[in-house]
C-alpha cells in the first residue's frame, strides 16, 4: 500500500473495527427477529388456528418462541387484535444491546400476520 501513511492506516483499522463491533452486536439481534417472524407464519398458516382462543394462540407462539430460543418477546409484547372476518397477531419488541462503554444500540421490531376466519 504505497503512500499510506501509518496514521491514516491506524484510522482504516478503527474504522473497520468499529463497523465489525456493530454488525458483531445486531446480527444475533436481526438473526432473532427472523426466528420471530418465522414463528408467526408458521402459527398463521397452522391448521384449525381461527378456532382457536387468544390466550391459546398466544401460548403456542411462546412456546414457540422458547423451542427457538427468542428471548426479548415477553408475553406483553403479543397483542391480538380482532377485526371483522379476520384477526391480526401482532408482536411489537424493543431490544437494547449495549454498544461501547454507555453507549446502546436500540432496534425496535413490529411484525404482524392475520388469521382468517372466525
């Protein structure tokens, strides 16, 4: 690398750690938020799911959550929302990873699916 000096060689370094710190803290973040949405399309395209009550759809998603090792959904970030013909699972989160030093990083997630029927 002609005419890079050693400073700004020491500066390329920072910044390339600093980028491979942040994917390091969010890819196990964004990698769980896919376990979620897969846990919610699997429940919406689950046989006999419109018969089912909330509190009984709320505890096979959880469930599911547990077999994927989801761990920042709680029970209170689930809501079902029932409309018309159809009703909607959303599943709204924040999660906060810390960063460097006092510094967090904070991504939040809303997904959500409808079920048909009932």
């Amino acid at each position: 690398m002609a005419g890079v000096t050693a400073l700004s060689f020491l500066l390329l370094l920072v910044i390339i750690g600093f980028f491979a710190l942040l994917v390091i803290r969010l890819l196990p973040v964004y990698l769980e938020n896919y376990n979620v949405t897969s846990a919610l399309k699997s429940v919406q395209n689950e046989a006999l799911m419109e018969s089912l009550s909330n509190a009984e759809i709320k505890t096979r998603l959880l469930r599911r959550f547990e077999i994927n090792d989801v761990t920042h959904v709680e029970h209170q970030d689930i809501r079902i929302e029932t409309e018309a013909n159809k009703r909607k699972i959303i599943v709204a989160y924040e999660v906060r990873e810390p960063f460097l030093g006092n510094v967090d990083l904070v991504v939040s997630f809303d997904e959500q699916v409808e079920i048909r029927g009932r």
